[in-house]
C-alpha cells in the first residue's frame, strides 16, 4: 500500500475515534494528487456512514414564493 493510501486511512481512523485534524493535515488532504481522490472520498463516505448512518435528510421549499419561511429546518441555514 502506498504512503498516501496508508495517511489517509491513518486520518480517517483518527476522525472515527474522536480525534481532529490540525490544519497542515486538512491542507495536506486538499492538495493530494488525483490518483487518491478515490481513497480520500472512500474515507470520506466512511467518516460520514460512522457518524450520520445512511439517513437522508429531505426538506421541501414550499414558501419560497413569498419571500417568508416560518419553518425552522436545515436547508436554508
């Protein structure tokens, strides 16, 4: 397994228990060569089914006519 492959499961297996990236390593997954976008949405699709599960979350804009919406949900904020 590559260098890269093997940082990115390292970061992805520190986000799952509880660990946060310090900037450098944000900025070094940012800047990663394209031949490991895969593996970095892999992990990425890994962090996000540990935390939120495969639940989606639908929202209806049904005031978006008037200019007001009295609802309290996610999609605008």
């Amino acid at each position: 397994m590559s260098e890269k492959r093997e940082l990115i499961l390292k970061y992805r297996n520190d986000v799952v228990n509880g660990k946060k990236l310090t900037r450098s390593t944000i900025s070094e997954l940012f800047n990663i060569n394209n031949k490991f976008l895969l593996n970095l949405s892999d992990a990425a699709n890994y962090i996000t089914r540990h935390f939120h599960g495969s639940e989606v979350d639908i929202e209806e804009l049904a005031n978006i006519k008037k200019n007001f919406c009295s609802e309290d949900c996610t999609f605008c904020s």
